[in-house]
C-alpha cells in the first residue's frame, strides 16, 4: 500500500473515532456522489447533472449515513452480548422487514419529489406501481450484505461497507 493510501487511511480512522457521525455521514454523501458520476457516465449522459449529484450527496450526508449510524447503534443495544449465527440472522431479519422497506420508499420518494422534482400525485403512482418490485429485488441482494456486515465488519466500519455496496 503506498504511504498516501496508509497516510489517507489512518486520518479516516482518527476522524471515525473523534467525529463518528460526521465521517459516515461525509463518507456516504461522497460514495453515493461517486456512484452518481458512474451511473451518469454509463447512462451516457454527455454533461454531467451536477444538481442530481449535489442532491444525492445531500441524501448521503443527511439520510443515509447518520441513519446508517444510529441503526448500527441500535442493532448493538438490542443485541448487546450475542453472538454467533443466530443473532447475525436476527439482525438481518430485523433489519430487512423494518429499515429496508422504509428505506426504499423513503429514497424513492425524496428521488421522486426532490431530484426529479415531479408532483406528489406522480410521485405515489410510481411508488405504488414500483415499490413492490424494487423491495423484492432489495431482498434478494441486502440480506447477504447485511450478513457479511453483520458477520465480518466492525461496528464503526458497517456504514462504509454498505455504502460501497450500495455503490456498486
């Protein structure tokens, strides 16, 4: 690893410990403004939509990552002290039939009313004609990465992991 990765990762580390809300809060607005530029550049968009971008970030830094944080949190309290395969598949269940059908109709209707800036009335037709499909498909993929984050990562890096897997 070269010194400026190592250098870039121990001020990471530091900043996780003195400010924790701030940097996951910091760190998903800027993962999801990075996947933003991927997917706009997939797309093929030839000039990049900076408002889009700015207001994902927004979603980043003032949703997903303190929510993020305080859910971790409360996973630790509800769970203090178990271990093992049994509480990791109580976690991810508890996550999955609570925080991710709200997250997804909450991301869809901030992406709906504020991104896109569409009209209430639009906004509930497309959540009621594609909020079952979009959860369905979440829970296809969201309870391995709940498990692995769960499982394998460390309390202050669970928000980083599921930013980079929201991400990609």
């Amino acid at each position: 690893m070269s010194d400026i990765v190592k250098e870039a990762w121990k001020k990471y580390l530091l900043a996780l410990q003195i400010h924790p809300l701030r940097t996951k809060a910091v760190t998903s607005g800027v993962l999801i403004g990075c996947s933003d530029i991927i997917a706009q550049k997939i797309s093929g968009i030839k000039k990049l939509q900076l408002r889009r971008l700015l207001l994902l970030m927004l979603f980043g830094f003032a949703y997903s990552g303190p929510f993020g944080h305080f859910l971790h949190k409360l996973m630790d309290i509800i769970f203090k002290g178990k271990k093992g395969n049994k509480a990791v598949a109580k976690k991810v269940l508890l996550e999955q039939l609570t925080s991710s059908p709200w997250n997804n109709l909450f991301f869809m209707m901030y992406y709906g009313l504020v991104v896109e800036g569409r009209p209430w009335g639009l906004v509930k037709n497309k959540v009621r004609k594609d909020y079952p499909s979009i959860q369905l498909t979440a829970w296809k993929f969201w309870p391995i990465v709940g498990w692995i984050n769960y499982q394998y990562m460390p309390l202050q890096f669970r928000v980083l992991f599921h930013s980079l897997a929201a991400s990609c």
